[in-house]
C-alpha cells in the first residue's frame, strides 16, 4: 500500500505487511576499490543507509573516500543515480555526480568529480 515500496499495489485494500524498499538492497557496510583517472587506485569503506526508512533516497558515508563527506543517492530497483551535489570537505570543495547499480552482493559506481578545480572520473567497486 505504500507508493514507495518496489511491490506496490494500488489495488491493495489492506497492510499486509509484505512491503519492501530498493533502498533495502543498497543499506550495508562496503569496502570499495576504485580506479581514478588521473588518480591512481584507492581503497577506502562507504556507510549506505536510508535516512527515514522509506523511500527511494540513500546516504553514502565517505564517497570517493572523502573523510567526512555524506553524498545522497537516489535509488530505484537496481539502479542508483547521483545527482550533481557540493560540499566542502577539508577546505576543498568538491562536485560529484554519477550512477551506480546492485548486481548481488556488489554495487558498481561511476562518477565524474572536481576537487578543487582538478577534474576527473571514476569507478568504484563495492562489496558487502
């Protein structure tokens, strides 16, 4: 009954309680490696979890391995997208926008970044 749910049915007359979230398939602990141009590879751990437990938008706790960061993700069935978002982290501030997508166990993500002026992309491969 719920308009957020992935198995939502308007035809539903009554909570059963069978709901469930794309954002589900994204809440965990990742270790990431991610390849960078021009960077070279990094390895580092991202947090994703839903802030309300409903709906179709994640955080992700040190994405791109910037310490202190929390970028917002919006996810729906196996997809995530990354909207254009800024902020400042350690003094720099810092642009990302891209897409990822769940296969199992593991989420794939592809962005594009500026630090500060320096420019670039990336893909990061995340495992539970």
């Amino acid at each position: 009954m719920d308009v957020y749910s992935e198995n939502y049915d308007s035809l539903a007359t009554e909570d059963d309680g069978s709901c469930f979230y794309a954002f589900e398939k994204f809440e965990d602990t990742f270790s990431v490696t991610e390849t960078c141009t021009p960077i070279s590879n990094l390895s580092y751990e991202i947090l994703v979890y839903s802030p309300n437990g409903f709906g179709d938008t994640v955080l992700v706790e040190n994405f791109g391995g910037f310490n202190n960061a929390t970028f917002i993700g919006l996810v729906h069935n196996n997809n995530m997208d990354i909207p254009q978002q800024t902020q400042t982290v350690s003094g720099n501030t810092v642009t990302i926008s891209g897409s990822g997508e769940m296969s199992q166990n593991t989420l794939t993500i592809s962005y594009n970044y500026n630090v500060g002026g320096s420019t670039g992309s990336c893909t990061a491969i995340c495992v539970k």
